[in-house]
C-alpha cells in the first residue's frame, strides 16, 4: 500500500509540475505576443481627424489635395500596422475622411454604400473631401484582407468599399471586376442558395466590368461560365454586350462556344463578319463595326438579328 500511494504521488506531483509549466509558458507567449502593445511606440495613434463637415471647412477649398494627404497617412497607418500586428482600428475611419460614409440614427458608421444609405431614412450620407478616386477603393477592398484572418466580415467591407466606388466611379472597370471577384471567390461556410446568389450577381458584375472603356476583363470568363450552367439567355445577353468590345482571342474563343452549343448560324455570320473587317476594313475598331453604314458591304443579316 505505501509503494501504492507514493506512486499515486508522484503522478499528482509529475501532473502538476507539467501543468504549472504549460501555464507559464503560456503566460510567457501571451506576455510576447502582446509586449509590442506595451513598448512599440509605433502604436500610440497620433493623428487626429476632425469630423468630415470640420474637414471640409479647413481644407479651404483644396479638397482634392487634402484627400492625397489623408490617403498618404492611411498607407502609412495600414503598412506599419502590417508588419506590428495586422490589426487595422482606424483605417476605416481614414477611409471615410476621403471618400465618405453612412451615418446611422445613432450617429455611428454604418458600412452601407450610398445608394442603400440614402434609401433608408433614418440614415444619412456625411460627404467626404474627394471621393472620385478609384485607386482609394481598389486599395480599401484589397487592405481588408490583410487581417490575421480573412473572415466574411472583411470581404463584406471589401465589397462595400468596391460598390461604394461604383457608386463614384461608375466608368471603372477595376472596381466592377474587384466586386465580382470578391462575391465569387472569397466568400467561406455559405450554404448553397447564398452562395449561387452571390455568384449569379458576381457574374452580372464580370459582365459589366468587359464592356467599360479599356477593361481588362476577359468576355469569355463570364461567358464559358453562364453555358457550363446552362444559362443561355444570360450567356447571350453577355455576348450581346460585350463581344465586340472584346480582344480577338476572346472573339475566337466566343465562337467556338456558339458552334459547339449548337448556334451554328450565329457562329457562321460572327465568322463571315471576322473575315470580312480583317480583309476590308483592318483599320476600323470592331466596336465601331455598326457605324460603317453604307459602306459596310459585310453582311445581309446582322448577327444581332440571328437570335433576337
């Protein structure tokens, strides 16, 4: 029996020795990863914003340049906070100096866009010093995800930030492109109607990003997509939009999906169309096609009266 219990006490005493160490070490990592708190001074925020009506009033008519100055300091604010504790307090509250926010009935922010913001009643749109800038938004909807973790709540003010852009910037395409990326992509644990919403609208957001001045956007992403789901009103309505605003590759590309799902004369008449300005008219800009008139000898049927 006391062979017995020394043994029992010495697994008590083991036990509690392992457990006394695990919690000072624990103590020792929290103590680390909360020091720079307590002695970076790279944390004390120093700069102070006046309220967006004070603002403007100061800036004395130089709105424009006082929003740099102010997108200046964010950068400074986010790119020290990302190499200390990628934690972002104020950036929201720099964001909304320059390009504006909702005000609730309570007075705080509320991360509406201006259209839902101005619909509802009791909440008001605060202007801000100069909201005209899409590189503030392309920047704000990129900076909330670089948190410790990226959660659906960052992607939320990321698409907040990419539609309230749209809302100042409606001819920029990066901003329509950063929205339907986000609603397709970066969304997590969604159930499945919420997710297919979202990407239906991601979609409509692709769509409108090919058909702005300059864009980037491929035609054939948004459109391969809509046939693999077997959408093919909307698959038409897209090429409607955007094929001749589209680089050559994707105009190949479209063509080949209309004969391979079946739209053989309407992939003959696009053809014949190709061939036709590359031959007489390689000069011309393809969405300038329909102002040729007269002169345009191309074809008897157009191919927006194929499947009308």
């Amino acid at each position: 029996m006391p062979e017995q219990r020394t043994r029992i006490l010495a697994l008590v005493v083991t036990f509690l020795a392992v457990m006394a160490f695990l919690t000072i070490r624990g103590i020792h990592l929290e103590y680390r990863l909360h020091s720079p708190w307590l002695t970076d001074p790279r944390i004390a925020e120093t700069t102070h914003l006046l309220p967006n009506e004070a603002m403007r009033v100061v800036a004395l008519g130089f709105e424009p340049f006082v929003s740099d100055m102010v997108f200046m300091e964010a950068n400074n604010y986010f790119t020290t906070h990302l190499t200390l504790d990628r934690t972002y307090a104020w950036l929201d509250r720099y964001l909304a100096v320059i390009v504006g926010y909702c005000r609730g009935p309570d007075g705080d922010q509320v991360f509406l866009p201006p259209s839902q913001c101005l619909a509802a009643e009791e909440h008001h749109w605060v202007e801000g010093l100069f909201p005209f800038n899409p590189r503030v938004y392309l920047w704000a909807s990129q900076a909330m995800k670089y948190e410790k973790r990226i959660t659906n709540a960052a992607i939320d003010k990321a698409v907040y930030y990419g539609r309230t852009g749209i809302h100042f910037c409606p001819d920029s395409w990066e901003l329509y492109s950063d929205v339907g990326f986000n609603l397709f992509f970066e969304y997590r644990d969604l159930d499945r109607d919420t997710s297919e919403n979202m990407k239906r609208e991601a979609l409509s957001y692709f769509s409108k990003a090919s058909t702005l001045p300059n864009s980037k956007e491929s035609t054939f992403f948004a459109l391969t997509i809509l046939w693999n789901r077997e959408d093919h009103a909307a698959a038409l309505k897209q090429f409607y939009l955007s094929y001749y605003h589209s680089k050559p590759e994707d105009r190949e590309n479209v063509r080949k999906r209309l004969r391979t799902q079946g739209f053989s004369e309407l992939y003959e008449v696009l053809e014949a169309e190709e061939k036709e300005l590359q031959e007489q008219f390689p000069y011309y800009p393809p969405e300038l096609l329909n102002f040729l008139g007269s002169r345009r000898q191309l074809l008897t049927k157009s191919p927006f009266e194929v499947h009308r």
